[in-house]
C-alpha cells in the first residue's frame, strides 16, 4: 500500500521488483490510497506484462484500511500483505507461507505485538463517532507471562499473511468497527481481533528473515 506523499517510493519499487522474482506468487496489488493519475512513473512502468504481473487499485479515499478491503481483486486463498518499509526475501515469504499451509485459519506474522487496556482510547472513539463502545485497547511489546514465555496477541501487518476469508469478513464488519479504525487508526488491532474472533485463534509469530529499511518508524521489531 503506498499514497501519492510518500517518500519511499525506492523502496516500494524495490519491494515489487523483488516479489516479481517469487515463485510462489501469483499477482502484485498495490493499493493505492490516491488517484491513479498520481502513480510516479518508476511504479506504474512495473505493471508491464510479467509472470507476476502488478496490478495498481488507486482507491478513493486514504485510508489505512483499504490493504483489509481488497478481496474482490484477490485470486488466491492465502493474501501475503507486505507494507513498503520491511525488507522480506523469498525465503522469508516461503517460511509464511509453509505456516500458513499448515493453520489457514490464522494469521502468520513477523512482527508480533500484545495488546493492553486502554480506556482513554475508547473513550476518544465514542466522543468522535457518537458510537457507545465497549472495551479499549492499544498493542505494547511482548510481555512474560506466568509461564515466562513472552506472550503475544497481535501479528502487525509489516509482512502478515492470512485467508482471503478474512479480508471479506473485514469489507462486510459493521460500520461502527469501521468508524472506530477511521478515528483511531487502529486498523491492524481490528483486524487482528476481527479474525481471532473468527477462529478463536490467536496469530503465529514466524521466525522469518526480514529486516525494517533504516527509515522505518517501527525499527524496534520484536525478533
């Protein structure tokens, strides 16, 4: 997923140069939170006739949850989602990949959070959307829990991969979980709790090789 502000344009050509060379992939979609006219041109010479071929979905609204609303386009069972600023090779996709073989009904991450309390957040929420809520929460790193295992609950979208199931059950939520990610942008927690909701399952932590581009706000991935 990319906007027309963004500064990491190399790094999302780069990303799709490299995940042209998958065996395992069938088709590139880049949502694009803008209009299609606004796509530069080192992006849209990638949509060229190739064995994986990219195809751009400019959307009419940017909105971090459009990457969760794209299922129609999908031709696929299992959806990889890659954001432009981790650096995942084949061999990191392939591990996803195997995992999710063996549990489609949950998610499969890299980047893995616990989610906490958050009162504060609901109560913003409900003030902004006229929406009585219940519950609140926001993700923190890992904790030890009881066992001294470090515990987690959310899989972040950095390179996250899952059914296409999902990705409908999220188009087809009702409006309030949309009106919440919209003030919160909280889109990753919602679809987190949208499929563990679902499978009564909680997200895979993959050991894959992947690394955060220097410029990456989220640097601190949890290995």
């Amino acid at each position: 997923m990319s906007y027309p502000k963004s500064e990491r344009f190399h790094r999302l050509a780069a990303i799709i140069e490299e995940v042209q060379t998958w065996a395992t992939v069938h088709e590139i979609l880049l949502v694009w939170n803008g209009n299609g006219s606004l796509v530069p041109e080192t992006i849209s010479a990638l949509a060229r006739p190739h064995e994986v071929p990219l195809r751009i979905l400019p959307q009419r609204a940017n909105k971090l949850d459009n990457r969760w609303r794209v299922w129609r386009d999908v031709r696929t069972d299992a959806i990889l989602n890659l954001d432009d600023d981790v650096n995942i090779k084949q061999r990191g996709s392939q591990c996803l990949f195997d995992i999710w073989r063996s549990a489609p009904d949950r998610l499969v991450g890299v980047d893995v959070r616990a989610h906490s309390d958050h009162p504060g957040a609901i109560e913003k929420a409900e003030k902004k959307s006229g929406v009585k809520l219940s519950g609140g929460f926001a993700y923190t790193p890992r904790h030890t829990d009881e066992s001294g295992r470090k515990a987690y609950s959310i899989a972040l979208p950095r390179a996250l991969m899952g059914h296409k199931k999902y990705w409908q059950a999220y188009d087809y939520a009702e409006p309030s979980l949309r009106e919440v990610v919209d003030t919160l942008l909280c889109d990753d927690i919602a679809f987190n709790f949208l499929v563990s909701n679902a499978s009564r399952m909680g997200p895979i932590y993959a050991r894959a090789p992947f690394a955060p581009f220097p410029e990456s706000q989220s640097s601190n991935s949890l290995q």
